[in-house]
C-alpha cells in the first residue's frame, strides 16, 4: 500500500490534471498558429504577396486581426514563417 497520504494523492492528481490542461492548450495554440500560416500560404499563392495582411489573414481563418498578434508579432513573422519551411 502506498505512503501517501489522501493530501498527496489529491495534489499529484491535480498537477496531472493541470499538466494535462496545459498540453491541451499548448496543442491548440499550435494547432491555431499553423491555420493562420496555412491560411496565408493560400493568401499568397492564389491572391499574391501584395494581398497578404494581418486582416486578410483574419478573415480567412474567421478571427480579428488583434487576435493574430497573440501568435505572430507582424506580418513579417508570419512571411519569414512561411520562408523557412
């Protein structure tokens, strides 16, 4: 049987829980950046690279461009994201 106490079961069930949390929001956040590059790949390949903006990166993927700035610093980021990879 274990030494534990129920207070030590409790809190390493909760820093599991909150670890888990934690992976899940790190998977979105990823999951939510990649949409915007892939997004403005599309932008840039069938529109051209003068119709790449912050806002028409937000229109595509239905979100304001104040929200982009959580994920990307400007419009250069997400360009040189698309350049490297």
């Amino acid at each position: 049987m274990s030494n534990l106490s129920h207070t030590q079961v409790e809190h390493r069930l909760g820093h599991r829980k909150a670890m888990s949390e934690q992976v899940k929001l790190d998977t979105r956040y990823e999951t939510n950046r990649q949409k915007i590059l892939d997004e403005a790949y599309r932008i840039v390949l069938y529109q051209g690279i003068d119709q790449l903006s912050m806002r028409s990166i937000a229109t595509a993927v239905k979100s304001s461009p104040a929200n982009l700035y959580e994920y990307f610093t400007s419009k250069d980021e997400i360009v040189y994201e698309l350049h490297t990879k």
